[in-house]
C-alpha cells in the first residue's frame, strides 16, 4: 500500500495498480459530491465523501492524469 497527497487528500492505494476517479452526476438539488476511486477491471473502490463540486472536480482532474487522457486513470 502506498499514500500520495493528490489535491489535498492524503489516498492510499495498493502500488503498481491502476485506478480511475469519477463522481456522481450534478443535479440542480445535489450539494455533495462523493468520489469514487475504482481499480479498472476489480470492484475494489475507495469513497472520498462530502466534497462539493468543484472539489470533486479538482480531485478528479489531478487524479486522473495520464499522459495519454483522462480516461485512462492513474497508476497508483
């Protein structure tokens, strides 16, 4: 298991795997955002609950950084 600090928010995920983040939709009633840091193939997920949206956002932009696009995640 390893811990980075990725906006703030101090994760810890098993080494050498790849993960994408993601959050709920928005709606014109939705006030909190939780993240979902999801393993990529595994139902392994971690939550990061009560952020608004633009936190959501940011974590999810920093977290899913790969060269190649947003939607290939980040190995962790």
């Amino acid at each position: 298991m390893k811990t980075r600090t990725i906006a703030g928010h101090e994760i810890t995920l098993q080494e050498g795997r790849r993960y994408m983040a993601g959050r709920p939709f928005a709606t014109a009633t939705r006030k909190v955002f939780p993240v979902r840091i999801a393993e990529l193939g595994v139902l392994n997920v971690k939550i990061i609950p009560g952020l608004t949206y633009d936190e959501a956002n940011e974590l999810i932009n920093a977290f899913n950084n790969d060269p190649r696009g947003s939607l290939y995640g980040r190995e962790w």
